[in-house]
C-alpha cells in the first residue's frame, strides 16, 4: 500500500499523522477484502482550504470535516472483481489500485474529538476509516447504507484498538 501524504496549514496534530494513516488505510482495506495493493493520497490542510474545496465540488459553501475524491466507480460498494478489466485503474509501475484522494480539515478534527467527547487520535482514524470507505464504493445516503458504514466504522477501529 502506497500512501501519498501532504499536509498544509500551521495547525499540527499531536500525532504521528502519516503512520496512524497507513494503519488505518491498510485495515480499512483489509476489513473490507480488497485484494489489491494500493495507492491513495491524503491532504491534511485547514478549514479555509477544505471550505473552498467543498464549494467546488459539491456545492456546498461550508467547511467540512473530510472530502473523499473515488477514482473508480464501483457496481456494487466494496466488489473489486470488475476491475480485472478496467486497466487504467491500476498505476501502471507499481500495479497498485488508483483508489483516490481523502482531504481533511484539522482544525474539524481538533473541534469533532472535543465535540464528541473522544481523542484527536479516534477522530483523525475515523475520518480516514470513513473516507477509504467511501474510496471503495460505501455510502451513506439511505439509512441502510449509513448503518452499514457505521458498523464497519466501527469494527475497524476495534481492530486497530482506537476507542472512545
């Protein structure tokens, strides 16, 4: 697994960001069976820049807390077998699976861990844990799907020992 990370912004995690995120990517991935090796990229950056990325994208004039950017539209959320035939799916050197770009805000991961009442350790992994969910094809628009991706939230988390 190849994890491309960049961060901007003056504000820091108290946290081994990069290392916290290759965990938390790789057992997301393993949780939901993907049988490929992969790349994904990640910007941590500041509410400001997240604001004008959400504008752009999806319209929406506010800051959020993550942006997922999927390269690949799945058929069904977390079925990887179509994609033998999607060549340009795959960076051609490495052989990875091109799954996409995660944008988080930090300063919404300070606000949510204190809003929640958790660390800034559970809330940075659960952004990333929720954002390679949606890189693989999970939503969470209608109340089964929202259920679904809580509940593999969750064991994910479990699994890395990232508590409330």
């Amino acid at each position: 697994m190849t994890l491309y990370y960049e961060e901007e912004g003056g504000l820091d995690l108290p946290l081994a960001c990069r290392e916290l995120a290759e965990r938390v990517v790789e057992a997301s991935l393993d949780y939901i069976g993907c049988p490929y090796e992969a790349e994904v990229n990640l910007l941590l950056t500041m509410n400001e820049q997240i604001h004008g990325l959400n504008a752009r994208f999806r319209g929406i004039d506010r800051p959020t807390d993550v942006l997922s950017f999927p390269l690949i539209e799945y058929k069904k959320a977390g079925e990887f077998g179509f994609l033998e035939e999607c060549c340009e799916c795959f960076e051609p050197e490495s052989g990875e699976l091109l799954l996409g770009d995660i944008v988080i805000s930090k300063e919404k991961v300070f606000s949510q861990a204190e809003e929640y009442g958790h660390s800034v350790e559970r809330e940075y992994a659960f952004l990333i844990a929720h954002s390679v969910l949606h890189l693989c094809g999970y939503d969470h628009m209608e109340e089964e799907e929202r259920l679904t991706m809580e509940h593999m939230q969750q064991e994910i988390l479990k699994k890395l020992d990232i508590l409330r």
